[in-house]
C-alpha cells in the first residue's frame, strides 16, 4: 500500500480485522490475501446468490470479486471497511451481470416511476398450493427477490441478510440515506404482495 | 389509512433507523391508528417470512479456484523476486566486510588486549565510521564473484568486546 494520510479515527485497519488483512495484502502479504478469501467468500457468495438467484452464477462472480481485489491492493487505502468495498463490488458486479443478461433470462418487474409493483404483480404473485412446504416458500421468496426492481432488491437484501446500517448501505449502493429508506419501504410494499398469500396462513 | 410517509416510518421503525424524536412521533401515532398497527404486524410477519431465503454454501472448490486466477499465476514471480533480494543483501553485507579488510590491510590497528586463546577481530569505533564512508564501495566489481559471496555467508565476523562496537557481517539482510 502506497504510504497514505490516514487519519487515524479513520482508519478501519486499526479495529477490523479484514481490512487490517488487506493493508498486509498491500504490503506484500500473500498469506493475508488468503486468509481475506476464506473469511469472506461465504457472504459475498450469499449476498450474490440472493442478488441473482443463481448459485452457478453467485459463485462466479464471487471470484470476479476477489479477483478485483487482488488487483486493487496496492491503492487499497483502509478509510473504507473492506467488507463494505467487497460488497460494492459485489453489486456493482451483479447489476452489470444482470444487464448484460437481460433478455436472456428472467426480466424484474419495472412498476413504473413509483415503483410500485402492484399491477404487475395481480399476475406474477406467486399461488401457494394447499399444504405449503418449506421448500415451496423458500422458492417462493427466492422468486419474490427477483422480481424486486434491481434497485430495491440490493437493499433489502443487504439489510435483511447482511444486516446493514442505511448508512453503510448507503456506502455500498453510492445513494444517499433517504433513498435507501425510501427504498426499503417501497420494497417491503411490493414482497407483501408478492407473499402476501403466506402472510395469511 | 396507511399513507406513504406512514409506511416509510414503519419500516425504518422496523429497522431502528427513526431518529429520538421521529421515534416519539411514530409510537403516539400508533396509539391512535389501528391501520398503522396491522401494517406493523403484517411488516412484522413478512420480516420473519424472508429467514426463509435459502442457505446454500459455496462449492468446496471455490477457493481453490479463487485462488488459482488471483495468486496463482504470481507465485511463481513473487518467488523469484525473493530470491533475487537475498543474493542482492547479502552482496551489500559483503562489499562492506572487503572495503573493511582492505583498509585494514592498509591500516593496522594498536594493538589491545584481547582475551587469549581467541580469534576474534575487533572494530573500533573508528573502523565503524569507515565502514559507514564504505558504503558506497558496495558496488565493488568484486562481487560479481560467487566464490566470494558464498565465503561472505559462510563466515560471519562475531565482536565480543564490550569496550568497542559489535558488528555481526555475515548474511545478507533482506
């Protein structure tokens, strides 16, 4: 790592242990770099599989992920936690993945300029058969995820499975605190009719 | 009713992100508002429904692979270069041993009491500060010369005596 003006308070070396492992990475540290995969793989993966819905897919780009890591190591400068950095990387990577699909694969749902999915999802809930099963739900979730406009789906997921702050979802999706609620909000509205059917059970 | 600004206060109260005061606000109009309250239950249940997002792992192999497209291929370069160091130490360490030698060829010292029944050589502090002038004769053409290397790491000079400086010369530092 190019010797930088860190402040002090800011730097998350001093007190996370990821991002500590990334300015040793910067210095030369291959093992550090290691040790970085195996601690954090998992939820990048996870965060990639509930972005996209695809294991194969999730997994593939959690490499892409470590692999921009890999090459960013010398201008890594630890004011950014590592895991918040990852994840942007992550979303950054699925969206483009995602747009570089479309048309190929499942489309998500637009909802117009509210981005309320309430028409469209008159048609697209998803119908419990009688006797639902843990499985039918788990996919039926799955399925309620993706048809989330893009937008909607990485904060919720990012606050519902990462457990983040608005702040830190703030940091990771680039936009501003008040549209992250607002966006959670609006994607609460939309899950509730997707699943609204098992709410009633 | 449920307004728009009802909902986005419900979930960021789901969430703990209302601030002291729009916290305040939020519970009195719940107090008042039993539509608010059903969407708070329901929001509640929803909440509770998406621990139902699958939990599958990564493939065993994943690091392996993660690991293969990152270091994988610099490995190899990175070994290289540690070795190229060391060798490029330990001729720093043994340009400065020669110049030492030499100007000691040139300049014997006075003669000091030394403990008998042991070799060791000694440098004065005097020798220290020429050292340090010497630094500059770590270029020395010389050391192209592997024999030369090889007895510089062989052969480390140990000072025991307390009243004048110890150096230890011996293999390079990297």
């Amino acid at each position: 790592m190019k010797p930088g003006k860190v402040k002090q308070g800011r730097d998350y070396s001093l007190r996370d242990e990821d991002t500590r492992l990334m300015v040793a990475f910067g210095d030369g540290s291959q093992r550090a770099f290691e040790r970085l995969v195996r601690r954090n793989q998992s939820r990048i993966f996870r965060l990639a599989k509930r972005y996209l819905g695809d294991h194969a897919w999730a997994e593939d780009i959690t490499q892409d992920v470590f692999v921009r890591v890999f090459n960013a190591a010398e201008n890594y400068q630890p004011t950014a936690k590592f895991s918040t950095w990852a994840y942007r990387i992550t979303v950054n990577l699925c969206l483009n993945a995602l747009r570089d699909r479309k048309g190929h694969g499942e489309v998500a749902l637009d909802g117009g300029a509210d981005g309320n999915l309430s028409e469209e999802l008159e048609a697209e809930s998803v119908h419990p058969s009688e006797g639902m099963e843990a499985e039918e739900l788990s996919e039926a979730v799955s399925e309620a995820l993706s048809a989330l406009p893009e937008s909607q789906r990485a904060v919720l997921v990012l606050r519902r499975y990462e457990d983040l702050s608005y702040d830190e979802i703030a940091e990771v999706t680039g936009k501003p605190a008040t549209a992250v609620k607002s966006l959670l909000a609006r994607a609460r509205q939309n899950l509730k009719s997707l699943l609204g059917k098992y709410l009633r059970e | 009713m449920s307004c728009e600004k009802m909902r986005e206060d419900i979930s960021a109260y789901l969430d703990g992100e209302l601030g002291e005061r729009e916290l305040a606000a939020f519970r009195s109009h719940l107090e008042s508002c039993a539509d608010c309250r059903a969407e708070l239950a329901e929001q509640e249940k929803l909440w509770a429904l998406l621990d139902e997002g699958d939990a599958s792992e990564v493939s065993v192999d994943l690091t392996r692979r993660i690991l293969e497209s990152t270091v994988g291929p610099h490995r190899e370069r990175e070994m290289r270069r540690r070795r190229v160091r060391w060798v490029a130490g330990v001729a720093a360490a043994a340009s400065v041993l020669i110049a030492v030698v030499l100007w000691r060829g040139m300049n014997p010292p006075v003669p000091t009491s030394t403990k008998s029944g042991e070799e060791v050589g000694q440098l004065d502090a005097e020798t220290v500060a020429v050292i340090k002038k010497l630094e500059v004769l770590e270029n020395l053409e010389i050391l192209e010369d592997l024999d030369l290397l090889q007895a510089a790491a062989e052969n480390p000079i140990i000072i025991e005596n307390p009243d004048t400086v110890s150096v230890v010369l011996g293999e390079g530092s990297s």
